[in-house]
C-alpha cells in the first residue's frame, strides 16, 4: 500500500469536511452554480423521483405479491429470466375443473364448473401474458434508465460537489496565504527569520495559486460534463412515451382478450340447464319436511 498516496487521501477527505462544515456555519464561501444548472439539476431529480414513483406503481399492479416481487427480481438477476409461476386465476380454475370432475361432468353444476374453470385458465394465461408484456415493454426499460442514466447523473453530481468543495478549499487557502503573505511584508525584511518567513509567504501564495487553477479547471470540466448529462434527461421523455404507449397496447389487448373469453362463457353459461330442485339450490323457497313420501309445509300452521 502505497502510504503517501494514502496520506494525500486523508488530506483532501480533511480539507473537504472543513470546507463543507465551514459552510455550513456560514464562515466560509461556497461557489454557486449558475441558474441553468440548478433548473436543470431540479429537473433531473424530479424525473428521477416520479420515475421511481411509477415503475414502484406498476409493479404493484402487475405482481401485487411482494414476495413475488423479490423472487422476481433475484430470479431475474441470476437466472436472467423471470419465473414461470402460474395466476392465481389458473389456480382457481384447476380447482374449479377438478370439483367439476369430481361432482360429474353429466350435472349441471359439474358441466358448469368445467365450462368456467376452462375459462378462468384461459383468463389467468392471458393475465400472464398481460404482465409479460409489460414488464417488458414498460418496467424494464424505465428501471434501466434508473439503473443506468440516473445512476450515472447521480454520481457524477457527487462528483462536482466534490470537485467544488476542492475547488472553494483552495480559494479559503489562497486568500489565508495573501493574508499571510501580507503581513510577513509589513515586517523588517533585515532579520532572517523575517525574510525566510517572506519567502515562505509568497511561495505560499504561489502553490495556492497554482492548486486553485487546477482545482477550477476540474470542477469547470466535471460541470461540463454533468451539464450534458443532465440536457439529456428531458431527450428521454420520447423514449418514455414509447414506453408508455407499449403498457397501454398490452392493457389494450389484455382486456380485449379477457372480454372475448367472458362473452363466450356467457352464452356457453346460457346453454346449461339450470334446475334448482336437481341442482340442490339453497334458495328463498319454502322449507317442507317429507314423512312417508308427503311433504308437509314447515311454515303452515299446524292444525289441531
């Protein structure tokens, strides 16, 4: 390990938090950006945070289960493919088909059973295919530009305030070595110690100078670059409206292909024959009590 590498580290980590507790006390200046960035650095963190509004918003409607969420995304991150995990829809009608099975397909409430349970599958595949779509065409893709754009934005923003905490540091030494340097001249140049001091003075003044062109020609650059960044932010709202237009086809189609699959079952739910009294409805209907195959009204009074 290199030990004066990591000496200047611990030296430049110190000068900053000096800098930044200074400002926060008001005993020290703080170099402000101009009005363009700040309006466009506003702007880039309220995309960032709707952004992370929506795909969070999305996700809950496409996988409501949070457990499922994670398993999602680790499946996802090492798989590189989402789980096939059927709907709860596809459940309901696996159980609907076999209690159909089981109380006979020659029954009117099996036959019906049977008829919706088939169609509460196809329901649950197209609800899968539904979230497929867009997961695809909307969540991912506005997760990678968080994942991606915004991180980079984010990093690089630490980076200049960074840059300028540097950069105002070496402004507080410049103007403390002139301060230095100007005292030292008001003293007898005659005494050595005097004039030793002088020219550590100036020499001072001289290495402060010549940091602080440095440290303005990196943050003047790390502002540049995060300027273009941040320019780029408003460029990906066309890509977030194609995005956007993709969520909307796939819910198009979802509930197109659900309403097919529900007036079929309609009029196939219209052909079962329907007998309460075979059936074994539970009805409002009057209850009777059968003794010796007469029924007797359980409502009517009984006469003496």
């Amino acid at each position: 390990m290199d030990l004066k590498k990591l000496a200047g580290q611990a030296g430049q980590f110190l000068t900053r938090a000096v800098q930044y507790t200074e400002e926060k006390l008001g005993s020290a200046e703080k170099t402000e950006l101009d009005g363009h960035f700040e309006s466009l650095s506003i702007q880039s963190d309220s995309a960032r945070i709707w952004t992370e509004k929506l795909v969070a918003g999305a996700e809950a409607v496409l996988i409501p289960n949070p457990g499922n969420r994670v398993e999602d995304m680790l499946f996802e991150k090492i798989e590189k493919r989402r789980p096939n995990r059927l709907s709860n829809l596809e459940y309901l009608g696996l159980d609907m088909v076999q209690a159909g099975n089981e109380f006979g397909p020659g029954t009117a409430y099996g036959s019906a059973l049977l008829r919706v349970g088939g169609a509460e599958q196809r329901l649950g595949l197209i609800e899968r295919e539904f979230i497929s779509n867009a997961v695809q065409g909307y969540v991912q893709p506005m997760r990678k530009f968080l994942d991606t754009e915004m991180k980079t934005i984010m990093r690089e923003k630490r980076l200049l305030e960074t840059k300028r905490l540097d950069l105002d540091a070496c402004k507080s030494r410049l103007r403390k070595a002139r301060s230095m340097d100007g005292q030292s001249a008001q003293k007898d140049a005659v005494d050595p110690k005097v004039l030793v001091a002088q020219l550590q003075a100036e020499q001072e003044v001289i290495d402060a100078e010549t940091d602080l062109r440095k440290a303005q020609a990196d943050f003047d650059r790390q502002a540049e670059i995060t300027k273009l960044l941040l320019e780029g932010v408003r460029s990906s709202q066309a890509a977030h409206l194609r995005h956007l237009n993709e969520l909307v086809e796939a819910q198009v189609r979802y509930y197109e292909e659900s309403h097919k699959v529900m007036i079929e079952l309609q009029k196939e739910m219209a052909s079962v024959p329907f007998n309460p009294s075979a059936a074994g409805a539970f009805d409002n209907s009057v209850p009777v009590f059968q003794i010796n195959d007469e029924e007797i009204d359980l409502t009517s009074p009984i006469s003496p």
